[in-house]
C-alpha cells in the first residue's frame, strides 16, 4: 500500500463510523418518540376521551396504536437491538 492508500482507506473508515454513530442517534431518536407518544395516546384513550367517538373511528385508532405497539414489542424482544439502544460511551 501506498501513504496515500492509506490515508484514503483510513478516512473513508472513519467516514463509516461517524455514519454509523449518526445511525445509531437517530434510530434512538426515533425510538424514543415511539415510546413517548404511544404514552401520550394511551393516557388520552384511558382518559375517557374516547367515550363519544363513533365506534368505527375508534377500532381506527386501535388498530393504529396496535401497530405501533407491535413495532415497540419487535423492538423490545431483540437483545441486540436493546443493547445498541442502551449503549453510552
């Protein structure tokens, strides 16, 4: 290898890494909001708020929320997934 080659696989590693940190921030980011607002939805709907809507409406946003939380279970059952969710430097 080259002083060049070096320095071009070099930074194209580091490049990689830095994606991979970006990645990671934003499905963390976007985990987070999953779990909040599915807290949000699910004190609302146990607020009563609910009681009026037309019964279609409602099964609606169930089926909605169901599938929401079907992704958070997904989420939560892969340890290797929890572990990069859970990880700080």
């Amino acid at each position: 290898m080259t002083i060049q080659s070096d320095l071009t696989e070099t930074w194209q590693e580091k490049k990689e890494r830095e994606d991979l940190f970006t990645a990671r921030a934003s499905l963390e980011n976007l985990t987070n909001v999953l779990l909040e607002e599915l807290g949000r939805f699910e004190e609302i709907k146990n607020s009563g708020s609910f009681a009026t809507l037309p019964t279609e409406l409602l099964q609606a946003f169930v089926r909605w929320e169901t599938a929401y939380k079907d992704v958070k279970t997904l989420l939560m059952a892969d340890s290797e997934i929890i572990d990069i969710y859970q990880w700080r430097p």
